[in-house]
C-alpha cells in the first residue's frame, strides 16, 4: 500500500509500525539487544568489521566481504588502522529510540517524508537533544564503564569544550538511498557522532583521497581540476573496510578517522553482512551531531553547501542524501 505523503499523520503512523515491528522482532529473540559489558578485549582483537576485497571469478566480477574475525560483539570496537574511530553497539535501549523517533515526528523534521534531511544549529535549536547527549552519552548506566563520549574511547581535547556540539542534521534513509564517500567540512571541528535509529546499515571507509587537517581554514581548501577529475572518473571505488551500524549504536569519528578517512553509504537495497547473507534494508534514520568552528560562522555562516548536482528536497543527491 502506498502512502500518501501529504498525509503528515500517514508518515507518523508509518514511523509507529516500524517501532512496533522493531519491537516484535526483538521478543522473539532468547537474549535482549541491549547489554552492557566493560571492554576487555584490545583494540588489535576486538574490532570486528567486514573488510572489501575485489575478485574475480568466472561468472561476475563484484566486490566480496569478508569477515575478520568471529568473536562475540563486545560494546566498544575502536579500528586498529584508523586512531578515533570507534563504533560503540547497545548505547541506547529501543524504548531510547522511540522516544528520539517521536521528537523527530513531532517537530516533522521530514516534512511527512517529502523531505530528507533537516539540520539544527546552535545550542537552542539541540535543546531537545540534551537528554541524549548527558544522559547516555557522556554518562553510562553502569558505574563499571565509561560513557562513549569519555576516556579512552573518545579524547578529552574536545569532549569537555562547551558547548560540546551546536549542529546536528538528521537523515532520513529510505532502502537503496546512501551518501556519497566524504570527509566532514572543515568548518566542523574535531569530533564527530553518528548515531543509528530503526534499523542497521552498512557503512563504508575509504583513505582520503584529499585528506584534511584541523588547520585547514574553515571554508575548506579547493580541490585542483585534476583531483576532481580523477575522483568522476575513477570508477567505483573499493572500501578499505566498512562497519555494520546497528540501531541504538553510537559511531565516534576524531583524530585521523576524522580527517584522513571518508565515510559514505552505498546506494543499493540490501548489505552483505557476515557468512556472505545479503539483507535487504528498511527505513533508518540517523542524528549527526558536530561543533561548528567559530570562524565558520563569520565565514558561512550556518547554512550547509548543497551538492551542485543535488535535484529534489535539500540536502538529497540523486539516490541518497548528502551528508557534509
């Protein structure tokens, strides 16, 4: 069944059924989605991601994954390869997400899903972040662990500035729409946090073609004729290694994996995930929340660079939606 969507109350519904089908699925299984458990593995054998390698056999050349290591996903997978970035699972309970999905709805951030991406900037605008942010991820409901946003998991060096983030933009990913692979503007500083509503996806790292540096002036360096070239016509690019995003999970991006990696989402209908299973995608919707450097508000001010190539709502590019 179709839906209509100028009908705002059709979309809320539809955001209903997803949560309680959510719901459902997870009282089927024999152990509940949220734990919490200290980190007791190192960083060289604990992060469990998919890493891409391209083969060719005899019926069709595509990329395979193919999983590391098969151990019990612990709550904090900080990458070996790639210093600041650490995907924390189990942050936050279903009952947590619900009660971001129906803020979300009811401030129509989506425009009854006409629109796909919205952003908020400055601390007024996050007031109805607050709870998020101080309640589960600076703090920890166990006393035995740190929350994501404390050491070691994050740096002090920009978790104890104030305020801690005033941009947030949120996506709305329908099945098949992703994000072009990209490193943040460098009107953003250090420290970034993606975190996973409704359902899981795949997302993919790649070494930066045109890495960055906290120095960098926060309208961003141009790109040479030849670097943009290479990038249009280089062909599809193979991941260095891509990460399973569970809803509830928190994803903290600083350091280098902030500004010598990009991160994008491939536009497709379903991720392969571990033992070679393909799964199809449902609607997700993500909240990136970011700090603007204070001279990027003299040089841009809040707004956010639209792709030239974007056609549709703002912020959507072709098939996905563009996250900067």
């Amino acid at each position: 069944m179709d839906m209509d969507l100028d009908d705002e109350d059709a979309f809320d519904s539809i955001f209903q059924s997803i949560m309680n089908s959510h719901e459902e699925e997870l009282g089927e299984k024999e152990e509940p989605r949220h734990r919490s458990s200290p980190l007791r593995q190192s960083p060289e054998d604990s992060f469990i991601v998919t890493k891409a390698l391209t083969t060719t056999d005899n019926n069709t050349n595509r990329t395979q994954f193919q999983q590391q290591q098969h151990l019990p996903l612990p709550n904090h997978l900080p990458h070996k390869h790639v210093p600041g970035l650490c995907l924390h699972t189990n942050v936050l309970s279903d009952k947590d997400q619900a009660r971001l999905m129906a803020q979300i709805t009811e401030k129509n951030f989506f425009k009854a899903g006409q629109q796909n991406q919205a952003m908020c900037f400055g601390q007024c605008d996050l007031a109805w972040l607050n709870w998020l942010i101080c309640e589960r991820l600076l703090l920890h409901p166990q006393e035995t662990e740190a929350g994501v946003l404390k050491e070691p998991y994050c740096s002090s060096s920009w978790t104890t500035r104030i305020p801690l983030f005033d941009q947030s933009i949120m996506n709305l990913y329908f099945p098949g729409n992703g994000i072009k692979p990209h490193v943040d503007l460098a009107r953003f500083e250090d420290g970034i946090v993606i975190i996973s509503l409704l359902s899981a996806i795949n997302m993919d790292f790649y070494k930066a073609q045109t890495p960055m540096s906290p120095n960098d002036p926060p309208e961003g360096r141009s790109s040479s004729p030849k670097q943009e070239q290479s990038k249009e016509q280089g062909g599809q690019r193979v991941p260095d290694f891509t990460v399973r995003l569970e809803p509830g999970s928190v994803l903290t991006i600083q350091g280098k994996a902030r500004y010598e990696w990009e991160h994008g989402i491939q536009e497709t209908m379903e991720d392969l995930v571990e033992g070679g299973e393909t799964v199809r995608r449902k609607i997700r919707v993500s909240i990136t929340l970011r700090k603007m450097r204070s001279a990027a508000w003299e040089v841009g001010g809040g707004g956010e660079e639209r792709d030239s190539k974007s056609a549709g709502p703002v912020g959507e590019t072709g098939n996905g939606v563009a996250d900067r």
